[in-house]
C-alpha cells in the first residue's frame, strides 16, 4: 500500500478546522465543554488521544456527531499501529476463506 499523506491527529482537525477559524482558545472550549483546559490543549496538540467523553462532547457543542471525531481517532491509531508492526503482520500468511 503506498501511503501519500501522514495519519491525521483529530487535534489537528479540532485545531486547524475549529479553533483557529473561530479564534477560540483551547481553554475558552474547555471551558464551554465543561472539561479542564489542559485535556484540550493536550488533544488539540496532539499530545493525547480523543475519548468518548471528548468525542461526545465536541459533537454536541459543534454539532457534528461523536462517530466523526472517534472515527478520526481509530484511523490515526490504526495507521500509527500498522506502520509500527509492518515487519511482524507481513509474516502471517492470508487463510482463504
């Protein structure tokens, strides 16, 4: 498989596609989502992972769906994990159903 683009971070998504356009602070969305701050700036630099609770809470205060941002997060977790074990998962052989 040939990999055009690196995974994408859904903190770079609520980064880049939310809070700059709206010049919001990571701390100002804590503060609506009811969260402390530091779990959004962490997620919007991509230093942690999106949970349910973020995921759930982001949907409702944009108006998207929980699904959207933790699908996000499954696909940059899945290509992180496939990289990582490319070497390993190429020694097991497909069984044909």
């Amino acid at each position: 498989m040939t990999k055009i683009l690196p995974p994408v971070h859904p903190g770079e998504i609520l980064r880049e596609e939310y809070l700059l356009p709206l010049d919001m602070s990571a701390g100002a969305l804590a503060k609506h989502l009811g969260v402390p701050r530091t779990r959004i700036e962490r997620l919007a630099a991509e230093e942690t992972a999106m949970t349910p609770d973020t995921a759930l809470r982001l949907a409702k205060y944009f108006a998207t769906t929980p699904e959207f941002w933790m699908n996000m997060q499954t696909s940059y977790d899945l290509t992180i994990e496939a990289e990582a074990k490319q070497a390993e998962l190429a020694k097991i052989e497909t069984r044909a159903a």
